[in-house]
C-alpha cells in the first residue's frame, strides 16, 4: 500500500512537473517575443543608416560646390589684380 508521505510526494512531483513545464513554454514565448524584437531593431538600424548615406550625400556636394565657390573667388581676384592698370594700383595703394 501507498504512504500518505509517499502520495504527497507524488503530487508534488506532479505538480513541480507542470510548473516546470509551463515555466519552459513561457521562457520559449519570451526568447520567440525577443528574436522578433531584435530583428525589428535591426531593421530600424538599417534604415537609419540608409537614411544617414542619403543626407550625407547631399552635403558633401554642396561642401565642394562651396570650395569651388571660394577657389573661383581666389582665382578671380588674382586675374582682377593682373588685369587693373598699373595707375589704378598705385592710385589703391596710395589710400591705404
């Protein structure tokens, strides 16, 4: 015959069964939830650095329209200088 112990036992062991059970179904929810949490993340990496290439495209461009802007200034000054009648030059330098 069976114990009272020996029946208590039984059905602790039945009940930490099912706990452990469940516990191990939840814990495969919760890595499956966090697998697609990072792969949504990943994703919006991504796109950020989509995004990211995209403006910096843009204004590289306009930073090397802006030094060729001021290499064509540079330029055009020292022709101006070469170009001006040497009356005007003295006549400049005699104001300064």
């Amino acid at each position: 015959m069976i114990d009272p112990a020996q029946t208590a036992l039984f059905l602790v062991i039945i009940v930490l069964t099912i706990l452990l059970l469940a516990l191990g179904v939840q814990v495969f929810f919760i890595l499956r939830e966090l697998r697609k949490t990072v792969d949504k993340a990943n994703k919006v990496l991504d796109d950020t650095g989509v995004i990211t290439e995209s403006v910096s495209g843009p204004i590289s461009s306009l930073s090397s329209l802006a030094t060729g802007i001021k290499t064509g200034a540079a330029i055009a000054q020292l022709l101006k200088k070469r170009t001006m009648p040497a009356g005007r030059r003295e006549s400049k330098k005699e104001r300064e």
